[in-house]
C-alpha cells in the first residue's frame, strides 16, 4: 500500500497520542520520540517541489507532468516578432567574382546588365605574431649605439598580446570553462601554448585592473534606490564559504568571505551605507540595516504558501496565495502602483486572511509555554503566517511603489551562474580565485546590463580604457 504524507501524518499522531497514554521507560519514550521527528522529517520531504519550496526545478519527479499548459499560438515565431534572420551586408571582406562560361550558353552578342549576390559568412581562427624590430644606431666615432623605443607595454622577447589575454579570462570566468579545457582550446585552434599559471596570472591581472571600476559599481549601488541582495554558499578547497551579492536592474557587485552575516556583508561596504529599498528573501541578518526600507521576495511566500496548503492542508495559505497574484496582476495593469481605494480595499483584504489564519493555524498554546523553556517550536506554516503579519509593509511594498518588484528574482538570477560554476568545477582552489570571480563576474554581468558585450568588455579592460557609462 503507498502511502502519501497526510496518511503518515495521521499515523505520526496516532503514535503520539498513544505515546502519552502509555506508561513506558523515559529512554523507550525519548528514543520513541525521535524516532517520529525523523520520519515527520522525512515525511515533509516527499512533497517538495520547485513550486512549493526553494528545490530547483531539475529536480522535480516526472518533470513533463510539471510543464505549462499547452498554447493555441502556432510553434515559430509569433506575428509583430522581430527575427534574427541572417542579411547580407553592404561592403564583404573579400568579393569573388564569377563569369559565364560561354560555351554553356546559345552563341550570340550579350552585354553585362548586372550581377546576382549570394555571401557566405564563415570564420578563420588563427594566430598573429607580430614583431617589433627596433633600430639600432651607433656613433662612428664614440661607438655609443641608439635602439628606438618599442611600443608600450612590449618588454619581453616573447610576450602574450592583450587580445590572447581578454580572450582567455573570457573563457574562464565567462563561459566558466576549466583551464585545461582553455588550454586545449589554444593549442588545438591557435597554435598557442598556455600554462595554467599564466591564465591564472591572465585571471589575477583582470583582478588588479578593476580594483577601481568595483569601487564604481559599489558607489552605483549605494545610492541607488532599489538594490537586490542575495547570498549562497560556495566551496573553497573543500570548505564551505559564501558568495554575497548587491545589485539592480544597471549594476552588479559580487563578494566572497569566509562568513555568510552581518560580518561579511560589513566588510563588503555596500549595505551599512544603503537608505533606499533593500529587496531579499527575509533572511534575518538583512533587517540590522536600519537606514534603509525592507521589501521582501513574493517569489518566496507564493511557494511557502503553496507548501503550506499542500503538506499542512492550510486553507488560509492557499487563499493569500490567490490573492498576492491577484494584487500583482492589478499593480501589473496599472500604472505600477495602486492608490486610494483600491489599494484600501486590497490591504483589508490582506489583513481579512490573516486573521481567518490566526483561527485556523494558532500559536502554541500558553500551557505549552509555560512546561517548555526557551522559543518554542512553530510549525512551518505559523512561522510564514507571523512573517505575514509582522512585516506587513515589506510584503505589500511593491502595492505602492512603482519601483519596488513583486520579487527579489533580479538577485537570484544575477547569483545563479554561481551554482553554475560550481557543477562545472567543483570548487574554488583558494580564496583568491573566489575574488577574482566575484570582482571579474560583477564586472560583466555590469557591463552586460549597460549593452556591452562579455568580449568587448574584455577588451576594453586589457586596453586599460572604461566602459563609456562608467566614465
């Protein structure tokens, strides 16, 4: 017989129930105890999803069941779409020219009345070398000799260009892929042999480059008005550190530390000077900041309230639920926030649920308060429900300004290639390659948003030039 977790549920109670009754040994009783923990533990756990908690949705069991409704649009591209058809350009690097073979035609007089176009757009990889050959003088008479000065930044016999540079940082940091996969892709494509400490030396150069554009992007964020914050955890030589990230819809910062609080966020600068709305997720250490508004992730509370209807059969969440999308759907079709009525009329709403929620999922008792010491054990329902109640404005913040969004997803999308680096590589060898990650990611991931492609950036960043928006 399968059983689902409202059967095991039931049958956990029935085992507590008669636990009470039962006059056994206290360790029969502790160990009995902890046994139920373990397979309520356990139980939770059978029902989770992408859609009512935080798993990804690679994860989820029988994903083709998962997938949006099928659309009655046609497959391709929809009508007003603007496509990225290949065209041809005006002036082609090379132009071959083609004749009729006349023996393949009627003889007769004909006169050329035009051509007909086609191009072919290919690439060719290759290797550049150039080199510099100074002139050298000497005095007839004195025997001093002159060589002429080579270009700057040209200092060995044989050196890397910064093209090769920008090139190989891209594909490190960027495309995240390992240094031998780098190598290989050199020396196979390019003739050109790298070792893994000189594209660790290409990686750290771009690191001391942008000591000054992160100062930049940290100064962007401060005084900006919205900014995202969000945090995960990262390995480093087997040890498990954080990678703390700030940004908004212009501008990216990304900062490694050994400690995922307050400490670490202290030390990167960027939160104990913010006074505009800080979006996140309601993780505990974010409201020391005191100068600063607080405005809290919807993406989050629509999959705790999902869970909670789910697994706890709470029919309060499934109703706030229904509502939280229904006030982003008015804010959406309006003008970007609700005013007057109609936002009175939705916080009224909002407080009706949560005091139907009060009824149906209470504290602990005052009996129980008194037997126990210290906090007391909430369910995961009534802790969602006390995080409704006593952050109202942070939940509905988005209601009334138009520039607070429903979710905190621009952080978690600009953290997400994280993870990303982590399944391809395992870890980060030291700490020095998590910074230089963080420094070199927020860096293209800014100039990104701004309209300047990864290359580019590289590029630029080599050539020792900024950005334009950052000058």
């Amino acid at each position: 017989m399968k059983l689902n977790t409202n059967d095991i549920d039931a049958i956990l109670n029935k085992a507590g129930e008669l636990l009470e009754k039962e006059k056994i040994s206290v360790v029969l009783k502790t160990t009995i105890t902890l046994l139920i923990a373990v397979v309520k533990l356990l139980s939770d756990r059978l029902g989770l999803n992408s859609r009512n908690s935080s798993k990804p949705p690679s994860s989820d069991p029988n994903r083709k069941k998962n997938r949006r409704a099928k659309s009655d649009k046609k497959s391709g591209g929809q009508k007003g779409h603007k496509g990225t058809t290949l065209e041809q350009i005006e002036k082609p690097d090379n132009v071959e020219k083609i004749e009729i073979d006349r023996r393949t035609i009627p003889a007769g007089e004909y006169k050329e009345c035009g051509v007909e176009k086609r191009q072919v757009f290919d690439i060719n990889i290759f290797r550049i070398v150039t080199e510099y050959q100074a002139q050298i003088l000497e005095d007839k008479k004195t025997g001093r000799q002159f060589v002429a000065s080579f270009p700057e930044g040209v200092t060995q016999a044989v050196q890397y260009g910064d093209k090769v540079k920008a090139h190989a940082v891209y594909m490190s940091q960027y495309q995240l892929l390992p240094y031998r996969r780098i190598q290989e892709y050199f020396s196979a494509q390019l003739d050109i042999p790298l070792s893994e400490g000189t594209l660790f030396n290409f990686n750290q150069e771009a690191y001391v480059r942008l000591e000054g554009f992160e100062e930049i992007i940290k100064n962007k964020l401060i005084d900006s008005e919205i900014l995202h914050v969000d945090e995960t955890s990262v390995n480093v030589n087997g040890d498990r550190n954080w990678l703390h990230c700030a940004s908004n819809i212009s501008w990216t910062h990304f900062f490694a530390h050994e400690k995922r609080g307050n400490e670490a966020t202290d030390f990167a600068g960027i939160l104990p000077l913010f006074k505009g709305i800080l979006c996140h997720d309601h993780w505990k250490p974010y409201f020391c900041y005191t100068k600063c508004l607080h405005s809290l992730c919807n993406a989050h509370h629509l999959r705790e309230l999902e869970r909670a209807w789910e697994h706890d059969k709470q029919s309060w969440a499934k109703e706030m639920k229904d509502f939280l999308e229904k006030v982003h759907r008015a804010v959406s079709n309006s003008s970007g926030k609700l005013e007057g009525h109609e936002s009175n009329e939705y916080w009224k709403g909002y407080r009706d649920i949560l005091k139907k929620a009060e009824i149906e999922c209470p504290a602990p008792e005052e009996k129980i308060r008194r037997r126990k010491r210290g906090r007391l054990k909430r369910s995961k329902a009534r802790n969602l429900l006390e995080r409704l109640i006593n952050y109202q404005e942070d939940v509905l913040r988005f209601m009334s300004n138009e520039k607070v969004p429903f979710t905190n997803n621009q952080g978690e999308n600009d953290i997400r290639m994280t993870k990303v680096q982590q399944k391809i590589s395992g870890c980060f060898r030291s700490m020095i390659g998590a910074k230089i990650f963080c420094r070199v990611r927020g860096y293209l991931s800014t100039c990104r948003k701004q309209g300047v492609t990864s290359s580019q950036a590289m590029e630029l960043l080599f050539k020792g030039e900024l950005p334009k928006f950052a000058m």
